[in-house]
C-alpha cells in the first residue's frame, strides 16, 4: 500500500438560479461526471448556504451507463448554514460490503461495549434517493459514469445566500488518473 497522488477535481457543480424555487425541481438536481479509468477513491466535498430549506447530497453509481442509479453515500442534511462547514464523502472504487451506521452517543450508555456488529452491517437496498442522510450503502463505484443528486427540501429561493458547491475528486496510484 502506498500514498496516494494528490486529489484531483472531475466536476464542481452549483445551481443555476433558475433551478431553484419552492418544493425544489423534482425533489432535487442532479449532477453527472466521469470518472478517470484509474481511480482507487472518489471524495466529494459539499458546501450550502441557505435560510429556510435545507441541503444533503448524494453520491452515486450506475451500472449500465446511466439509465439507472443507486447510492452510494449521503451527507448530512444541512439547514441554516453558510459555507464555513464542509460535509465530505469517502468512497473507495472497491468497497468491502459493509454498510456503515450512525449510533447517536446518546444511545451508547457509559461503560457499555458496542460490537462490531452494531457499526457495521450488511449491504441493504441502494436504490436511487433512498439512503439517509449521514450513511453508506456499501455499494462501491460500479462504472466510471457517476452523479451527484442534490436533495432539496424547503422553500428554497433564487436569492444569493441560498446556494450550493458539490465538488468531485478522485484519488489514484496512477500519474495519468
């Protein structure tokens, strides 16, 4: 195992101001990229800004050129924010299985022991937007085809304080990725 090359960008991707309005278009925007052919880890940096709505993006995946999607992972679902706080996702070309849960620490009582088998659990249904926020379906990156979609919720306005940045970056072994 070696470091990695630095990140490099495949796609940044904001709203137009006329995608934006009340309820959203569709329940969100959708983003597509292409992935370099060597790529060993996919990482997308989210920011928003916005008053009264709220934000979350998901990454995800197709296996057969786009006619269908499933996620990947989801960010968290971010209201009544600037763009000081990034939401980061982390996804590895070939996944191991493993679908990650959130365990509030509220939930962990003191002196417990939390298994394994409490943090990690077995792949469940990826379909497009169905994952919640802050969770990994454990599905790796199936083509080099991907999309970013944008859950919007809220009455969301063209103003310029209401906006987002959903940045795509691949890391690799390979000069040329």
């Amino acid at each position: 195992m070696s470091i990695r090359l630095p990140l490099r960008t495949v796609g940044t991707f904001s709203p137009a101001a006329n995608e934006l309005g009340a309820g959203s278009v569709n329940g969100g925007l959708s983003h597509t990229f292409t992935l370099p052919q060597d790529v060993d880890n996919v990482v997308v940096k989210f920011t928003a800004s916005l008053v009264g709505g709220a934000y979350s993006a998901i990454l995800q995946t197709t296996d057969d050129g786009g006619t269908t999607y499933y996620d990947v992972a989801r960010t968290s679902i971010v209201t009544n924010a600037n763009t000081t706080t990034a939401e980061w996702l982390s996804v590895p070309v070939n996944g191991f299985g493993y679908a990650t849960t959130v365990i509030a620490p509220s939930v962990v009582a003191v002196g417990s022991v939390v298994t394994r088998g409490s943090i990690l659990s077995t792949i469940g249904r990826a379909g497009a937007s169905t994952v919640g926020q802050r969770a990994n379906t454990g599905l790796p990156i199936l083509s080099q085809q991907g999309r970013i979609f944008v859950v919007i919720t809220g009455d969301i306005t063209d103003a310029a304080a209401n906006t987002y940045v959903a940045t795509v970056s691949v890391n690799s072994q390979s000069a040329t990725a």
